[in-house]
C-alpha cells in the first residue's frame, strides 16, 4: 500500500492514495490552516470506523441479514500532553433493517474487533482503549 501527502500552502496539504484517490487535510486557523478538510487525526478516526463498519456490513451481508443502512459513531480521547495520541476509542454501532437477529449483529462486531479491522487492532495493540457497542433499528 503506498499513498503520497503533498503540502499545499500553510497547514494544508493534499493526501492521495495509492487507488488514486484524493482530499485536502488542513490545520486549524491558529496554525495557519484555512479549515479546508478533515484534521490528520480526524482522518485516523475515520479511517477507523470506517475499516469497521466495511467488516459488519460485510460480514452481516454473509449472514444474509436484511441491512437497510448502518453507520458507526465514535468518539475519541487523546492525552493532554504531546504527542496527543488516542487513549480511548468508543464505537457505537447503529444497524438498521428487517428482522435482524440481534445475535448476528453482536457477532459482526466482534469479529470486527477481534479479528479482521486492521485498523482497530493496531492501534488497540499500541495502548488504545478500544470498546463497541451496537443497536438495532427497525427498517421503516
């Protein structure tokens, strides 16, 4: 995998990665940013909720669960004092569909955690406090 982050002008910078694609990351106004796109760490975050939710999608489809859409919210801590790394991650899962079996979706999530988000797993093996929790709406 390979990716390339061109700077831009003051905090900004262009990230585009190997599949071609690209987005502006900018800094804050008091660093010089123009608030053009997500922060680095912003993107992190993202980067790991989405690799999960792509596993629970994909894992609920092979469990032939009737999914109409599902999204995952987080939440993130960081340490007060440089490098203000994560501490703790929060994932709330929300999966909404037809008669979904509560069993498949705790089951989708766990195996996201514990088994296939690269994601997650890195940075829960370098000290993230990583926890999930999920619920189920019903389709309207």
């Amino acid at each position: 995998m390979k990716a390339r982050v061109k700077w831009s002008e003051n905090a900004s910078f262009v990230a585009e990665s190997g599949s071609g694609h690209a987005l502006v990351v900018d800094g804050p106004p008091e660093i010089g940013g123009r608030n053009l796109g997500p922060r680095p760490m912003e993107l992190l975050l993202m980067g790991v909720g989405a690799c999960s939710a792509v596993d629970v999608t994909l894992i609920l489809k092979k469990a032939r669960q009737q999914v109409a859409d599902c999204w995952v919210e987080l939440e993130a801590q960081r340490a007060d004092a440089d490098p203000k790394v994560f501490t703790a991650i929060h994932m709330h899962f929300v999966v909404v569909g037809r008669d979904l079996a509560e069993h498949h979706i705790r089951r989708a999530v766990e195996l996201s955690a514990e088994k296939y988000c690269s994601a997650s797993i890195m940075l829960g093996r370098g000290g993230v406090a990583i926890t999930h929790d999920y619920e189920i709406r019903a389709a309207q």
